[in-house]
C-alpha cells in the first residue's frame, strides 16, 4: 500500500456553501492491479467503502465524502472502471465478477481496522454484490463449521444502494425488466435509497422484492423530488436539501444495517451467462410487450382542456419524456417537424412528462418551441403503466387502437421512413 498524496482542497461546491475537504490518495495493491482509492480519515470505529460509476458532478461526490468524514466515519472512494481502465459503459458494469470489490472490502478492514459498510449507485451496484458474495465466500473457506454457523460476520455490515439499476440489460420497450441473479442471491442486510423521480422510481418495490428471496433484510427510504443528487442537471430544492442531509442518511444507514446480522455463508445460486447488453433504439422497433395501451387522462401543462386520450381512428404518438433529459429535448424539433408532415392526417402527437411540476413544464415551453400538448404525469405513475425506464420512451398506437411500434432512446421523427411508417398503419386502417 502506497499514501501517494494528501489533498486538502477549497471549492465551492454546486448547491452548497463553500467549504473544504480532505483526503489522501492511496495506490492499494489488489489481484495485482493498483487501485486508487480517495481516503477521506475519521477517528470513528465505521469506515464507508463507496463503489462509484465515476458518473456525475465530482464536486458533489468530494462535498458529500468529505461531510461523511467529519461525522466520524472513514470514507473509501474508488471509481472501479477509471482505476482498471476500462470503458465507461454500463455493460461494463454488469459483467464485473465482483473479485476487486471483494479485495476492497478486506483490505478497508485491515488497513483501519473497522466495520465495513459498502456503499453503491446505480450500475455499480451489481459488482458491489457479486463483491460482497465473493468476501463471503472467503471469509467461511477460513473458518470452522461452528464459526461458520454464527450469524454475524466479523466486520461487514451490509451495503447501501443508492437508486440501484439491477438489470442484466435494459428491457425492450413496455417489458418487465430482468434482474441480475446476484440480487436474489444476496444475503447480507441492504438499505435502498431511491431518488424519487429517477426513471427506476417504480421499479423499487420489484427490487425490495428481488433482494428479499435470497434472505436479506431489506430497508428502504424514498427521496420524493430527487432525481439524482450527483447528476449535474437535477437543481431541484429537494435535491439540495438532500446533499447536505445525506451524509446523515449514510450515517443512520450504517447504524442500522450494524445492528443487522450479516451472514456469511452464502445462498446458493449459478449465475447465468451474461445477456446481450440491449443499448438504446436507433429506430422504430415492432413492439413486444401488450398492445393494448393503458388509459391516458391527464391534466395539460397549459391551460388548455385535457380529457382521457381516444386511440381509436388515427395513428398516435405517445411520448414520454422530461425536461432534464437532453435527448428528449433534442428529439423535440423533429417532432414539431412531423407534427406539421403529418397535418391533415388522422394522427396525434400527445408526449407526457414525467414527474415534473407543472410551473417546471410551462417555464421550459416558453423557451422551447413545444407544437404539440404536454400532459403532466405528476408522480410518474402513468410511466410506470407504460412499463417506461429509461427516457425518452415513445409508442406509436394504430387505428385499431394496439401498439405496433416504439422506441426507447432519442431518434430523428421527420425522417422518410418514420412518415412512410406511419402513413403504412393509415393505409392498412383505409383497406
């Protein structure tokens, strides 16, 4: 193990006040690659062990390290796919083996010789389990069936997910998501802390409900109004409250999940080969969940009449999206653009945003050029029907009222063959 640098710097944080914060770099030897690791010391008996996408505001993450040391408890930062040069991609995440984590968590204990509480955000959160299974596995090579029979482990407390994305890849439009078998293997005491308005809002109790069938003992905590608290876009008053109390929520976290036994011996499972990770559409794809397209009764984001949405005898775009999701907002000249093709046609173009306060919507359309009406699903729930993860999400209804069509990602709607596509699901209606 290597101090390469103690760094004490002052900055003014996003959404905080100015302050300053410290840490000492450290290049730690594990299965022969040298990690770097951010120390942030404390003189507490807890050390926090956080897996990061390396995604988001830095300053947030330093901010909210730094304010986790001066409660008293030792924070390890390391971003996993910088420190072994790996792509930063999300199917990059999803095929860690969890070895190095596993070596992080043992080697944060006997470094500081304290409790280990692992904290994980979103795609990191599969290689942080498969991580902890592995120190399991470890840990009961080394000790007696009498020992091995004891419920607490020696120095791990469990992990805290931050809005956790568990799934092996992201799911074809209007399907159910499929987790990775880790969470349902895991054993160990977990608190999920889930933002509010993230796009994986509604699938928190389905996780719960994951984590649950392999014996873990499962808190959780919603965040209304959060949609990420390093995302650099989320400028929201509840996220801002947020950062400066969560280096408190990570405190009570670990004294919960402390106070939960912690099992070593592992739950039985194969972990399956790995699915082909499913990236964002770049076209209109036949659509595979059920055609028939939940009720659409919504209030307007302006001051206009919104009544239930009728499928029936047009083709209809329905769009779900947000104003601080830069590819939906990319996406919306090339919807205006088709919206006018499409004139004197019998189609509709309804989008529906997601989880945004209606003052947030009419603010955004007086700067953007918005020609077509925007309903408010308030809390997200209406997405939630729709099976939405990931945003922009869009399905295109044909004149018998069934979903043919979708895509979920950003794509250009003024193009030749969208039109043509549309304009085939009018001329089947007319024969």
């Amino acid at each position: 193990m290597k101090y390469k640098l103690l760094a004490c710097l002052f900055i003014i944080p996003v959404l905080l006040s100015a302050e300053a914060y410290c840490y000492e770099s450290l290049a730690l030897d594990i299965l022969d690659e040298e990690l770097t690791i951010d120390r942030y010391p404390a003189k507490g008996d807890q050390v926090v062990l956080f897996i990061d996408t390396g995604m988001g505001l830095k300053e947030r993450t330093k901010t909210i390290s730094s304010a986790v040391a001066e409660r008293g408890i030792e924070l390890w930062y390391i971003d996993l796919v910088e420190s072994l040069f790996l792509p930063r991609a999300t199917s990059t995440f999803r095929e860690m083996d969890g070895r190095y984590v596993a070596g992080l968590i043992s080697r944060a204990h006997a470094v500081t010789g304290k409790n280990v509480t692992v904290l994980t955000r979103a795609y990191a959160s599969i290689p942080s389990l498969r991580g902890i299974r592995k120190w399991q596995q470890q840990q009961s090579s080394n000790l007696t069936e009498e020992k091995l029979n004891k419920p607490n482990s020696d120095y791990l407390n469990g992990i805290i997910l931050l809005s956790p994305e568990l799934y092996m890849s992201i799911p074809e439009l209007g399907l159910e998501p499929v987790f990775a078998p880790i969470a349902s293997a895991t054993n160990v005491p977990v608190m999920l802390l889930q933002s509010g308005k993230r796009g994986n809002r509604w699938q928190m109790e389905k996780v719960v409900a994951e984590l649950q069938k392999g014996g873990s003992q499962v808190y959780s905590k919603l965040f209304p109004g959060v949609t990420g608290i390093f995302y650099a876009e989320d400028k929201a008053v509840e996220t801002a409250a947020l950062i400066k109390d969560f280096p408190r929520e990570i405190e009570r976290a670990g004294h919960l999940l402390e106070n939960t036994s912690t099992p070593i011996a592992v739950t039985a499972f194969t972990e399956k080969a790995a699915v082909a990770d499913s990236t964002l559409d770049m076209s209109l794809k036949p659509y595979k969940g059920n055609p028939i397209p939940p009720t659409l009764n919504l209030s307007a984001a302006l001051d206009t009449k919104a009544g239930e949405v009728d499928y029936r005898g047009k083709v209809t775009l329905v769009n779900f999206w947000a104003t601080w999701c830069r590819p939906c907002v990319e996406e919306i000249p090339s919807l205006n653009r088709l919206r006018k093709q499409m004139h004197g046609k019998p189609f509709q173009l309804i989008s529906v945003d997601y989880a945004e306060a209606q003052e947030t919507i009419r603010v955004f359309m007086k700067e953007v050029d918005v020609d077509f009406p925007v309903l408010l699903d308030t809390d997200g729930n209406v997405s939630a029907q729709w099976n939405v993860v990931v945003f922009p999400s869009t399905f295109v209804i044909n004149p018998e009222g069934k979903i043919v069509y979708g895509v979920k990602g950003g794509i250009h709607w003024d193009t030749e063959e969208v039109i043509k596509l549309l304009d085939n699901l009018l001329d089947q209606n007319s024969g």
